[in-house]
C-alpha cells in the first residue's frame, strides 16, 4: 500500500510541481523536463517497491486517463499544451514498458522506461539554452541523451543489450516525424 502511494503521490508531484514551475517562469520546456524527471524517480522506485508489474501498469494507464481528460483543457499546462499530445504519449510509452516486464523483463522495460523520462529529459535541458527553443534538434542534445541512456543501461544485463537501445533511443529521439515519446521507448523496447 505505502509503495502504491509513494509511487502515484510521485507522479501527481511532477504534475503539480510543473504547473507551478510554469507558473513561476512561463518556460514550458523547463516545467515538462522537470515532470520527466520526478516521473523517472517512481519509474526506477517501481522496480524495486513492486514484484509484479500490476500496479505500475494500473497506475500508469491512470495517469494516461488523467492525462487524455484534462488534455484539451490544459489543467496541468506545465506539462499540456492544445495541439500537442506528448504527455498522453510520455504515459502510453511507460505503460508499455511496465506491460513488457511481463514478456520481456523488468530491468529493460524500467530502462527503457527511463530513456524516456531521463534520458529525452536531459536533451531538452542541454538543447534549449543552445537554440532557445525545444524544436531544434541539434547533437549537443543527441550526445547527452545517449551519455544519459549509456548510464541508465547499467540496468540492464547483459550491458550491450541496454547499449544498443541506449544508441536506437537516441536516434529515434533524434528524428521529426514521429513525436519522440513515441518513437525513442517503443523503438528501444522492441530492439532490445
């Protein structure tokens, strides 16, 4: 029960610490990498608090509903802009990778999980003093998601296989077309 609400009570955190944090600066860029980061923390809790992947997923699909019925009202605006889906897509990403404890393994579906939230958390923090603004995709921001994604691979064994999707990660953050909350997880998960 106290790993249920440790786990969630994070995941509201990084909600409401980010609607403040905008509050306080206006940069919507600098409030959603901080939702990543909290978000990260009970995604790594949730590996060593839970045995079996249930809770996480439950908790992680209702942080999707959440996400998808406030979305065209902005009520967490430090993280939901209209228009943009990446939220509801950051929490569909993570409940596929608690899902993949199940048939792939619980160290590579909360690394996997953690490309996402730390990993593509860390680019915008590099890339957005940069370029000034969070489109720019540059290689300064490539290099330290994979740094990031290289040492979240530790997770995993045998290491080259967190390695390779550290490296897939990148590259599919890297690209335009498909939004990066998407494509960087699944792409990672369905290779390693």
């Amino acid at each position: 029960m106290y790993a249920i609400l440790a786990v969630s009570g994070l995941g509201l955190l990084s909600l409401v610490s980010s609607n403040l944090l905008y509050l306080l600066t206006k940069n919507f860029v600098y409030s959603r990498k901080l939702a990543h980061a909290i978000s990260g923390i009970a995604i790594l809790l949730s590996m060593y608090l839970f045995e079996s992947p249930l809770f996480p997923l439950l908790l992680s699909l209702g942080f999707l509903v959440l996400l998808s019925a406030t979305h065209t009202h902005e009520v967490f605006n430090g993280v939901q802009k209209r228009g943009r889906l990446s939220e509801i897509y950051f929490a569909l990403s993570v409940s596929v990778c608690f899902l993949s404890w199940y048939v792939v393994d619980k160290h590579i579906g909360t690394a996997v999980a953690l490309f996402l939230a730390w990993g593509d958390g860390i680019t915008g923090l590099v890339r957005y003093p940069l370029y000034k603004t969070q489109f720019e995709k540059g290689w300064a921001g490539s290099i330290a998601m994979l740094l990031s994604c290289l040492l979240i691979s530790l997770l995993v064994t045998p290491y080259y296989v967190g390695a390779v999707g550290a490296l897939v990660a990148t590259v599919f953050e890297k690209q335009k077309y498909v939004d990066d909350n998407l494509a960087a997880p699944l792409s990672a998960l369905a290779v390693m």
